[in-house]
C-alpha cells in the first residue's frame, strides 16, 4: 500500500443511534434506506415532561431521532456507586459503554488496553447537566465539585482514561457540529507524531433522554414537518437527533504487524475555519471547506477526482446545503473519470442531526460501506437539487453497488461542518485485503465467554453462534485467540469445545439456550470455576478478529430535568431511581443518638446498603478524596465535629471510624486545620 506510514487504520468501532442500539441494526437501517427519526403522541409526550401549553403552538414539531435507553449503565462494570450513576450525566454513561465496546470490536480488552493509548471526544450540552448545576439540593447531597465532575462535558474523556486505565493523551474536543470528526483529525494528527500508539475518537450528543420536539421558526434550522431532506429542492430544515460514537485507530504497519483487525484506512485529514468570510457567525463559508477537502486529499497524497463517494455534512437547510454543495463541487471538479459522478450523501435523512455525534455517525456510515461495497440511500428526498446537474456529484437515492476498479481502492470523503465555522474532512480508503487463511489442522479450541449475568451470557453466545454462521466467519483460531486475549473476565462464565466454526456455532447456539457442552476441558472448567487461565499458544500467528461485544444491560438511572414552569422553577427532578438531590440530610441529634447519626451520613455519602457494609474501609466502601472532603464538610457543617482527612486513609473499619468520629465530637473536635482545606477545594470549584 502507498504511503504506508501516514496511513492510520481503523480497528475498531461502535455506537449507537436513533433506531439502533448497534452498529449492525445501524447498517441494516442504512443500506434499507430507513428514516429512523421517531414521531411522538401528545399523550407520551406530556408523559415524559413537555409543556402543555407548548404542544398546543402549532409550529410544535413532536419529532425528535432519539436513542433508546440512554438512561440506561452497567455502573458497577464502571466502578460507580449508585448515588454516583444517577448524577452522571447520560452522555457520559453511553460514551463510557461505547468505548468499551470499541475496544471489543479491536480485539483489545478494556481493562487491559496497551499503554500510550489516548483519548479524543466531544459531546453536547444536555438538559441533565444544566439541571444538575442549578440543584442546590444535589450539590449539598454530594458536594459542587462532584456535581462538575460528573456532568459537565469537559470531562467526558478523563473518566474514559480514568476508569478504562488509558494513560495516552485524554482531551475534550470541542468544535460544535463538528466535534467528533475534529477528535479524530487530532487522534490521527497524535498517532503520526508518535504521541500516542492507539487511540479512541468520537463523539456523543444525548440532550436529554425525554421524549421531546421542537418549535419550528421560519427562517430557523429545523424541519417544519420533522423529516431531514439533504440536497433536496423540499429541504427545509434538520430535525435534532442523538448518538454516539467511538472508533478505535492505529497507525497502520502496526495494525497490520499486531494482526488487528483493519476495518478500514484513513489516508487523510484537514480542518480549517471560515473566520471572517462568510455572512455571520452561524454561517457557513465556501472557500474553506473547498480548503478543508483539498488539504485533506493532498494529505493523502491523492486527487480528490479520485473519490467515488463523498457522505457530506448535509442538514438539509437551504444555506447549508446550498454552500456545501458549492464547496464541495469545487473542490472534486473532475468527477470520478467514469462519467457516473461521485456519489454524495447524508446521514442525517436517516437519523437526524447528531451534534457534537455527526461527524463520528457520518464517518461510520462510510466505513460500513466500504466494508459492504454498497452505497446507501439519502432518504426522504425525491426533488434533487438542480445545482447537482452542473456538478461533479449525484445524489444517493438508492442503495446501490460500490464497484471497484483496476488500479485504485475504493475512496471516500467524509466531510463536517461546525458552527463558528470548523470545517473537517477526512479521506477513507478500503481496508487491505485480509487474505482468509483455514484453520490449522483442525483440533479442538476451548471457546470461553463471560457476563456480568446469566441473560447477557446467553446473549452473547447466541450472537456469536450467529456470527460463526456467516459466509464470512474468521478463523476458530483467531476466534479463540480474540476472545482468550481481547476480553475482561466477568463473573458468569460459560465455554464450548470445537474443532471448526459450525460446529461451535451449534454449541454456542446450546449454551444460550441453557444447554452446557457435554464436552469439557480442564482449563475451561477452571475457567468456569471463576479461576484466572493461561491459555496455550495457539498454532500459527493468531490474529484478532471483530466479534460481538459485551451486551451491556444496565439499570435506568434517570436523567435530571429541569421542571416546566407549572412546577418549581430552578429545580430539578430526576425520573426513574431516587437520585443524590432526594436524599435528605439529617439533622443534629441530641448525644445519645450521634453514633447513628454520623452513620447515617456515613452510609448516605457512600451510598452503602446499611450498617451492615460499615464493616468495610473507607476505600473498599468506593471512597474517593472528593468523597471524604465533602463528608468531612458536612460532619463539621451539620454536626460541628473537625475530622482529620486522614482518618479516611486509614485502614480501619467504616464501624471504628465513625466510633472515632463521635469520640471527637465528645473530646471536642480534632484540629482547625480542615477549615483551610475545604477553602481550598471550594475556591478550586
């Protein structure tokens, strides 16, 4: 392959988007040409919070493209108590369990993902933080700082490195609409300079988890009638929508020398800014997001005429699309040299507009593509818009064979547009052909799987079953060395015994149906045994492969929102469990009852189940130091008792520690030096 060092691959990827809670449906929905975005009754909609008066304003839209069980998170697979999870903003919850997955798809296991892997992710303001911010209540349960921490965007990369142990570069990304395809022309920028050896980009957009439209205004960016038609002469508006994405990359010669899994190649990236040309500031500009393709293609060291696809930002607004298609035509002048056109399209038909998730949905899209050598349709539209005839493009309105061609891969832009003017392109190639290798003389494999439960156990082997099924299902060797070396053993645990893939297919196909293989070997009944196992070297070079990730299958936490103006006004409610905000704080007791107060708020801070888990430490209880700053804060606001941080770092009982607590309460406090501290942390919030 040309270029071979600034080449960086695509090894894994995952999301989720309206209609999809994978990237299989999410294919299936594409290539069939569907419109995902969900149209809501008044009844669901007054059920979910929305304003009576405002669904009677007849430029009210009630359509949305919503994701599904956003509110939902495996937080213990996480490391979060459950008081914590219910504050977490629902963009961190998804964006946590699609990095997980991505690094599934890779072939890597999340807990043990190589060192220098870096982290690059935006995402979009949410009704859930705004909510959160403004709820006193909440912050006097689990303290300012908490509150930031675990809502605000900014650190929706830290917590990926912090609780996946990824200890490359970790930066919050921040571009607007184009935020995501931004994360990845940084994550590839870092990996050429040798900043990092891996890295995980995307993005996520969940404003709120509700059921919810809008209120259309003439001459604003949303559809009248809640349908996206992109490059359409009835375009007249985008409709808001939700995702998230992540996608795992390497330079390439590393991916190729390690035997990851190449899902596709990205040969080049280029972001510009429109800056003062264009017409105002939400404005989108021409000549430099000709700049951005251009620059992109050069990258690559390619002619953009050599393109054969281009899945543009395309809101479908009339300025917008009018101005991309403009920028675009001039930067591919030339056609693909067949006299068919270059192909463009949209994402946003299908899905709405994803935000800060657009460009990571737009760039999945094409490499589902590629990796399928079908171009899918730009739905809803049926009136293309006549400046396409003078132009190098043609819209996509049917799902239709990409072709290859001597000489040259397949080749695609993907282009983002922000507001405030970040332009980002980013040039996609076909993966290298994989030559498909049998397996070794075939003997049998042990095959292990694990779940958090038994449903997800079942789950799991039944989409594997059905993968193995596949005309092209990878080798049983590299299935073998994928899920022995790519996965993080959990608690429920199941194997199967097979010599080659049908026969593991009808095996694992047993085993979600509750039906254990008859077939045992010593190491998987270790491994069944909760034991950890050195499995033996496989014959030949084992490669990883994509296979089915963790069927995550969390509880509903809810998601704060901020009641409508019938309610009181500047405080938050949280449907779904009770969240920190719900918690009342006890009062001082008189001395005799002071033991079970300081427990109490002991047990509330950590969120424990009772008395029972005060046998615990501090730090085998999830106690952090933000944790014992605020609980030493209340101690002495609530109950006037100064209590040394230390005595949270000391390895006693949460039992002995509150015993110590009230002794210094009755001896008269500990020293005044905690006043300092909390200042301290107080100014810093």
């Amino acid at each position: 392959m040309q270029d071979l060092e600034s080449a960086v691959a695509v090894v894994g990827m995952s999301g989720r988007f309206p209609g999809a809670p994978d990237l299989e449906a999410y294919w299936a929905n594409l290539r069939d040409g569907v419109c995902s975005l969900s149209t809501f009754t008044e009844k669901e909609l007054l059920a979910d919070g929305a304003d009576a008066a405002e669904l009677r304003n007849p430029a009210y839209v009630a359509a949305q493209g919503r994701l599904a069980d956003a509110d939902r998170f495996e937080a213990d697979l996480f490391g979060f108590s459950r008081t914590e999870a219910a504050a977490l903003d629902p963009q961190h919850r998804v964006l946590l369990e699609t990095a997980w997955s991505a690094l599934e798809d890779a072939g890597h296991a999340p807990l043990n993902a190589a060192s220098r892997t870096g982290v690059y992710v935006g995402g979009s303001p949410t009704e859930h933080a705004l909510a959160a911010g403004t709820d006193p209540a909440l912050a006097a349960a689990i303290g300012a700082l908490q509150v930031r921490i675990l809502t605000d965007r900014e650190f929706l990369a830290p917590w990926i490195s912090y609780r996946l142990g990824l200890d490359g570069p970790s930066m919050t990304v921040q571009t607007a609409c184009s935020t995501s395809l931004t994360a990845v022309h940084l994550a590839v920028q870092a990996l050429l300079l040798g900043e990092c050896d891996t890295a995980l980009a995307g993005g996520v957009a969940v404003g709120s988890v509700r059921k919810q439209g809008y209120v259309h205004y003439q001459g604003g960016i949303f559809s009248p009638d809640g349908r996206c038609r992109p490059f359409d002469e009835k375009a007249a508006g985008t409709v808001p929508g939700s995702g998230v994405g992540v996608l795992v990359l390497r330079r390439l010669e590393d991916a190729l020398a390690d035997g990851d899994p190449v899902r596709a190649v990205i040969r080049g990236t280029a972001v510009t800014n429109d800056g003062s040309g264009k017409v105002g500031f939400t404005a989108p500009g021409v000549d430099q997001q000709t700049a951005a393709i251009t620059q992109a293609w050069a990258a690559a060291g390619l002619e953009p005429s050599t393109a054969q696809y281009v899945e543009a930002h395309g809101t479908g607004t009339e300025l917008g699309d009018r101005i991309e298609l403009e920028a675009a035509s001039a930067a591919f002048a030339g056609g693909d040299g067949t006299g068919t056109g270059i192909g463009i399209g949209s994402v946003k038909s299908n899905i709405g507009h994803a935000d800060a998730a657009a460009g990571a949905a737009a760039l999945i899209k094409t490499i589902l593509m590629l990796e399928n050598a079908t171009l899918a349709p730009t739905v809803d539209v049926t009136s293309p818009v006549t400046a396409l005839r003078d132009s190098p493009l043609r819209l996509v309105t049917a799902a239709e064979e990409w072709p290859d061609r001597a000489g040259l891969p397949r080749l695609a832009g993907v282009t983002s547009v922000g507001i405030g003017g970040t332009n980002v392109h980013v040039v996609v190639q076909e993966a290298p052909e994989r030559p498909t290798r049998p397996d070794p003389a075939a003997h049998p494999l042990v095959l292990p799987l694990s779940a958090r439960t038994e449903s997800q156990l079942a789950t799991l082997a039944d989409r594997l079953a059905r993968r193995l099924r596949d005309a092209d299902a990878p080798s049983l060797a590299d299935v073998a060395h994928t899920l022995r070396t790519g996965r993080v053993a959990m608690p429920v645990r199941g194997y199967v015994v097979a010599a080659e893939a049908r026969e593991a297919a009808d095996k694992l196909a047993a085993l979600a149906g509750g039906r254990r293989d008859t077939t045992t070997d010593p190491r998987g009944e270790a491994w069944l045994g909760g034991e950890e196992v050195t499995w033996p070297a496989l014959d030949g070079d084992a490669r990883r492969v994509s296979l089915p990730t963790h069927p995550f299958a969390g509880d509903s936490y809810g998601a704060l929102t901020l009641r409508r103006p019938a309610a009181a006004e500047g405080t938050a409610q949280a449907p779904g469990p009770p969240t920190p905000a719900s918690t009342s704080s006890p009062s001082p007791s008189p001395e005799d009852e002071l033991d079970a107060v300081v427990a109490e708020l002991v047990i509330e801070a950590l969120d424990l189940n009772g008395a029972a888990d005060l046998q615990q430490t501090y730090f085998e209880a999830g106690g952090d130091s933000l944790t014992a700053v605020h609980l030493a804060g209340r101690l002495r606001d609530e109950l006037g008792i100064d209590v040394p941080i230390q005595l949270f770092l000391e390895p006693v009982t949460l039992k002995d520690m509150t015993n110590r607590i009230v002794e210094m309460k009755q001896n008269g406090g500990a020293d005044g030096a905690l006043d300092a501290l909390l200042s301290e942390f107080e100014a810093e919030s």
